[in-house]
C-alpha cells in the first residue's frame, strides 16, 4: 500500500469533463468487537426511507448513468450501475444487507445519498489504481461469477496494475478485491458524472463515522476527491 497513486485517465476525462471521484481510505480496522447499534439504526432507517417509495432524486441519478451505460455499449435496463441495483432491490422490498458490515455499510450510505460507490481490499491490490478505458482482450471474474466478464475500449472500468477490479464502471467488482470479514484496509470511491454538490463529502462522512464505530480500535481515515482540476492523488 506504500505510495498507493490513485488517477483518472485523461481519456475518461476528455468523456466526462465534469467527473467527480470522491473517497475514504480507511487502514487498521479490527472488528473483533463487531457490534454496533448505530450502524444497525442506519440500515433499518435506510430501508424505511426507501422501501416502495420513488425519490426524484434516485430516479435523477438513475437516469444519469443509464446514459453513460448507453454510451458504453451496453442496455442500461439490463446493466445496471450499482446505486440502480441496490435501489430496485430494497423498493420492492428484498434483502440488501448481510454480506458484512464493512459491505452493508457502504451499501446503505449509498442508497441513502442515492450515490455509486465501490469499496476494495487494499492488501490484495497490486500497484496503482486507475478509472480508465479498458482494453480490447481483457477481463474480469466478478464476484460470485464463474465465468468472467468480457472487456472492450468502450468500457470505463477501475484497474490497479494487473487486473480489472470493477466492470461497466461500477457495475461489478472484482473477486479477488472483494471486501470480507477479514479485510483490515480498505478504500471506497463515490463516482459522479457531475460533481460539485456536498452529497459525496456527506456520504463519506457517514461511512468513516459508521466504520469507526464498530471498530475494536481507532482506524486511521484520509479522504480524497479528484476531478479534472485534480486527476490524482497519492496515499
């Protein structure tokens, strides 16, 4: 993790000029004491607050990267960003925590910003990170998948130095960066398309106070943003 750089290519930026990557590195974390009634409250207030409910702002952000999934080559009602995802399932009322509570976490600070956001194992990340195109042959094994997912130039995706760690953006995450019970350093990313609002910076913010709760121990926590004003930063 020593001298982790963390960019977004120029290309991805010339696409989207208005771009915004927001994030939390979070490192120490130990959840031997994994138990915590704020972050339990934060889920169930989660779901009432969108359970068989319609928000102008989910379908806003909806909206804005089904366009983005057009332009990627793909039909945007069959692949889905990860906020769309999590947001179908909990309005119609199905399950969408349990994996974790790193996980449940990031995922009910996400549909509660009605935000796309990832999170991946830093230990088990190989070089620097980049948002970038992807490349004509590559691939990736999404988590739970058993074959992998096929990569061509249109496809905006997460890399570190030898892998994909994420497809169609922020669609589907890499298995072997997945985030588990024994995951100890992390790093989160909120993407949006046009930034500019506090969203991100409220979203994180949760998320780092979330964490630090049911965290045996003080965790060491730096926040980030990059845009085209500042396309990279270094841990």
């Amino acid at each position: 993790m020593a001298n982790l750089e963390i960019a977004i290519s120029d290309k991805v930026l010339t696409s989207y000029p208005g771009l915004t990557i927001s994030g939390l590195v979070v490192k120490g974390i130990d959840r031997t004491a994994d138990q915590s009634e704020e972050l339990e409250r934060y889920l169930n207030r989660t779901v009432d607050e969108h359970e068989n409910t319609d928000s102008p702002l989910a379908k806003s952000e909806i909206q804005s990267w089904r366009s983005v999934y057009s332009e990627m080559g793909v039909k945007p009602s069959k692949v889905l960003c990860s906020f769309e995802s999590l947001y179908k399932r909990v309005s119609k009322g199905k399950k969408v925590f349990g994996i974790n509570k790193l996980v449940d976490a990031y995922n009910a600070v996400s549909l509660r910003h009605c935000l796309c956001m990832g999170g991946y194992d830093l230990d088990n990340i190989t070089g620097s990170i980049s948002l970038r195109y992807g490349r004509k042959g590559e691939e990736m094994l999404p988590i739970g998948g058993d074959k992998p997912i096929q990569i061509d130039e249109k496809v905006v995706a997460y890399s570190d130095a030898t892998s994909i760690l994420c497809v169609y953006w922020n669609h589907r995450d890499a298995d072997h960066t997945q985030i588990t019970n024994k995951t100890k350093n992390v790093v989160f990313f909120v993407d949006q398309i046009q930034g500019g609002d506090n969203r991100a910076e409220l979203a994180l913010t949760d998320l780092s106070k979330l964490i630090s709760r049911f965290s045996k121990n003080d965790v060491a926590i730096d926040f980030f943003s990059l845009d085209k004003q500042k396309p990279m930063y270094q841990l």
